[in-house]
C-alpha cells in the first residue's frame, strides 16, 4: 500500500499529462494537474523550511563541527521570515489605508527591504564574482595542451575570448576589403565573425546532439517511471 | 590614456607598489621557477587589478571602447522595434542578485525599449527574488525618466509564482487561474491593463531575462514552442548563451549573451532613443565590456605563460 499509492498517483498524472499534451480534449486536465503542481510546490516551501530548521536544529543541539555557522543561518532565516511575514516598517497600502497589515513587504523603507538591499544582495553578488577569480586560477593550473583535442579546445577558447571582446575586433580590423579588395573573401576570418561561427555551428550542432540524446533519456526514464519499473524515486523503506 | 596616468599617478604607483614583492621574486629565484611556484593570491591580485583598473578608467574619463551590434542583438532589437505602441509585452526577470551584474544592463535597457515604444510591459518572475529585479529596475528607468507612464495602466508588476514550468504551462493557457492579484495585492479585474487579458497568448512579445532554471529553456519549451504565434526573445548568462543557442532563430527570435550581448543591444537602443547625451545608467553594458577585456586578456596570458611552463619542463625532462 505504502508504494502502491504513490505509484499510482505518479503513472495517473503522468499519463494524464502526456494525454493532455496529445489530445485536444484533455487539454484542460493537463492545465487542472499543473495548478495542482504550482499549489504543491507552494507547500513545498513551508515543508523546506520546516526541514531546514529541524536540519540546523540537530546541528546545533549536537555541536556538530561548525554549529554556529548554523545559528547564523537559523537567525537569517527567522528574522527573515518575521519582516517579511510581519511587514516591519511598510506603510499601509493607498488602497486600504485603515489596515496596517495592507502594504507590500518589499516597499522601499521596509526592513525587508533593507535586508535585501544591504545584506542579500551584496553578498550573494560577492559570492558570485570570486568565480572570476578562481577561473583566473584555473586557467594557469589546469589548462594544458597536453593532446590534439585539448590544443583545439584551448584556440577555440582563444578566440571567443577574444572575439567576445574589442581586441578581436581590433586585432583583426585589417582583414578589411577597404585595405585589399581580396580580403573580401576572408571577412569570415575576422575573430569576431569566427565567434559568431563557432557559437552558431560547432556549438549549436554539439549542443543540439545532446539536448536529442538527453531527450531520449528523458522519455526512456520517464516511462520506465510512469510504468513502474523504476521505483528508486520511491526510496528504500 | 597618457593624460590619465599623467592625472591619476598615484594609481599606478599603488599598482606598481603591490606588485614589486612579485618582481623582487622574479629578480631573486629566476622567471622561470617564479613561475612554477606563483602563489595563487598573485593571480588573484591581478585579476583584481585587471578588473578594478578599467572600471577606474572608464569611471573617470567617461571613455567605452566601440560596439559593433551581432546580427542576433539586430533581431533581438527589432522584434521589440516592430511593435507598435499600446502592444502587451510580458518581461519575465528569471534572475537574482548573483547575476545581476551580468544580466540588469539588458534588462534596463529591455525596459527602456519598451518604455520609448509606449508597450504595455506585464513583468513577472519564475524567481523568488525576481520581484525584487523588477522593482529595482521599474524605479531606475520608469519612475525617474518615463514619469507619465501609470502603475496599473502601462505597466505592472505580477510578481513571483512558485511551479517553474507549470506556472508557464498555466499561464499559457490562462493567466488568471494563477494570478488573481499583481505583486501589490491588487485584484486583477481593478487593474485596468489587465482587462481583455486571458492568456499569454495575447502577449505580441515574450521578453526573458535568465539566470539559470527556470529561464528561457522552459519558455522555449513550454511557450513558445507549443504556440508558434508567441515570440520570445532573451537575455542570458555567458553559461547559459551556448545551451539555447540550438533553438535561434525559430523558437527564440533574439537572443543576448552576457555583458558583450547586452552592450550590443544597449548600443542599438542608445542610438536609436538615446539622444545625445545618453544617462550612463544605459551605458552600463558598454562600460562593462572595459573590466572584460582586459580580464580575457589576463586569462588568455595566464593560459599562455603556463603553457611555455608546461612545453619548457616537458623538452627538460626530454634531453
């Protein structure tokens, strides 16, 4: 009964999905299943952040190594939850100026507001612009022409590098019919038009050679899923 | 750039300071085995230079380098273009502040595209801070430069919507069984700009911003794919440019990668609605493109000097 449920209910909207797609008159089934999924995945949030709590909880009840970093994240999460839930500091909406509780949690001024504008935003824009400095790390340790392939890896990295920026269009600016009226021919050559041609052909070509194959998996998986035969999403108990 | 290292000395005197432990390095053991044991800190303070210094440079002077629009920034560029004023566009800001950087230079100028053509602009999010994009973006271009456009009549804000895929596989087909009220908490039947509107399928352009998923691939997938009236055009990451390249032109009308794409496309709207003195806030794809090229640059020279090192130690042990 425990998994028979549920595979149940996974080969039900499955089935009804896939139906939905295909058949004109299933259409609104296929709309009514994917409400239901945004309402679910709604919930979805309240349940995560009822795992994280019980997560960092444990953490800290059992001093794990680094418990405190999990009392930082408890206090972000909660002070979060309490501004933005309680609408500290926002004025009431024009609408309803009698209540409040009418105004929108992210209205300038409100401490919701604040905590985004000056403590998410900086530090998640942070984190992200270290990438740019491990990248320029990598590129000495890691990138070697050791072998044919890493060689046309590396000119092929070469050139976007380059082409994504003014010095591929400087550097090739003199390939120009205006300096010889045979460079016409060769403008393809220029690093900029090089770019355009490696993103639209070479990368387009593999990358669509993936996203078939991947395709395929997807359909193979999913099925296997839908009938049963793959139950691993289910778990062990 | 004589006269700004003439006006501006002591920055490069504070970059030559920084770096003269590195050369006394190179003096004392030899290039060579500096190179084998550089300390990876020295790249990064490189990095940090080849990034800051530009920035300084371009802040200062006012200077960007010239910008040859791609024939993709083209097509994006004119699939706004070819609207005509009072059009519904839908502006989906799938993106957070991580990719800010990266992705609101074309997102401000999206807006201001929109804003200059007089087009309905719907904007909502597949992110949970998406809202917060939208908001930052409304109160750089709308509120201060296009102050006769109305909340509710010209543009509003739906807001975010948990579901990733679903929401669009919904909206698609009927906008109102997920939105019943905007991002404020407004009804939808009192907002006047969204009287007549079902579906996105009314919409005569889908504008995506993307971060990552759920983004442009879900908009092809879900929107633009099944219903082949829908256009859609995006602004992505560098990362994610090459993953949807396979669906332009037919499923993906214009498509912007990274900073290079957004100055491209900054560059057309500048010229094109900018006016003479354009305000810098719409330069700041074009600004951008400074720090990355002297960064590519730097990668490039790194990728070459350890290279050398590598063909060197390879011939020594060789003999």
């Amino acid at each position: 009964m425990k998994r028979t449920v549920p595979l149940l209910i996974t080969a039900v909207v499955g089935f009804t999905l896939i139906g939905a797609y295909f058949v004109p008159y299933t259409q609104s089934w296929g709309e009514t299943v994917a409400i239901w999924f945004d309402v679910l995945a709604a919930i979805a949030f309240i349940l995560g952040g009822g795992n994280l709590l019980r997560s960092h909880l444990k953490r800290i009840s059992d001093q794990q190594s680094g418990w405190a970093y999990s009392i930082i994240v408890l206090v972000s999460f909660l002070g979060t939850l309490f501004v933005g839930l309680g609408k500290i500091g926002a004025a009431p909406s024009p609408q309803f100026p009698d209540y409040g509780w009418s105004g929108n949690y992210r209205q300038t001024g409100s401490a919701f507001w604040y905590s985004y504008q000056y403590a998410f935003q900086p530090l998640t824009a942070t984190i992200f612009a270290l990438l740019a400095f491990y990248i320029a790390s990598a590129a000495f340790r890691a990138f070697r022409a050791k072998n044919l392939e890493a060689s046309l890896l590396l000119a092929t990295a070469f050139i976007v590098l380059l082409g994504r920026t003014f010095a591929g269009v400087a550097l090739t600016a003199w390939i120009d019919p205006a300096n010889w009226q045979g460079f016409r021919y060769f403008t393809g050559l220029r690093l900029e038009n090089l770019t355009v041609y490696i993103m639209a052909v070479f990368n387009t070509a593999g990358n669509r050679a993936i996203m078939i194959g991947i395709a395929l998996g997807i359909v193979a998986t999913s099925l296997k899923i839908l009938i049963g035969v793959d139950r691993s999403y289910l778990g062990k108990d | 750039m004589g006269d700004f290292l003439r006006d501006q000395w002591w920055v490069v005197a504070i970059f030559i300071g920084t770096l003269v432990p590195l050369v006394r390095r190179f003096a004392s053991v030899g290039a060579m085995e500096a190179l084998r044991t550089l300390d990876r800190r020295w790249i990064f303070l490189l990095m940090l230079w080849s990034v800051l210094f530009p920035i300084y440079f371009i802040g200062v002077t006012g200077r960007t380098f010239p910008e040859l629009p791609s024939a993709l920034a083209h097509s994006t560029f004119d699939e706004l273009d070819r609207l005509a004023p009072g059009d519904p566009v839908l502006l989906s800001f799938d993106y957070d502040p991580a990719s800010e950087g990266e992705l609101q230079p074309m997102a401000t100028a999206f807006v201001k595209h929109c804003a200059e053509k007089k087009l309905k602009m719907y904007f909502m999010s597949l992110w949970p801070v998406g809202p917060q994009m939208v908001q930052n973006t409304v109160d750089k271009v709308i509120r201060p430069d296009y102050p006769r456009l109305v909340y509710g009549q010209d543009y509003v804000n739906l807001g975010y919507k948990s579901g990733n895929e679903a929401v669009i596989r919904v909206i698609t087909t009927n906008i109102r069984e997920l939105y019943t009220t905007d991002s404020r908490g407004t009804a939808m039947q009192d907002i006047p700009m969204m009287n007549g509107i079902t579906s996105v399928q009314q919409m005569k352009l889908i504008i995506n911003v993307s971060a990552g998923y759920p983004g442009v691939k879900e908009w092809v997938q879900y929107a633009a794919t099944p219903y082949a009236t829908l256009h859609l055009v995006a602004g992505t990451t560098g990362v994610q440019a090459p993953l949807v390249y396979p669906y332009v032109p037919r499923q993906l009308r214009g498509l912007l990668g990274a900073i290079k794409g957004a100055a491209e496309y900054e560059k057309l709207v500048i010229d094109t609605y900018g006016g003479p003195n354009p305000d810098p806030k719409y330069l700041e794809g074009l600004r951008r493109m400074g720090p990355q090229l002297v960064a590519h640059l730097l990668i490039i020279m790194l990728i070459l000097v350890a290279n050398f090192l590598y063909f060197a130690d390879k011939r020594a042990v060789g003999r």
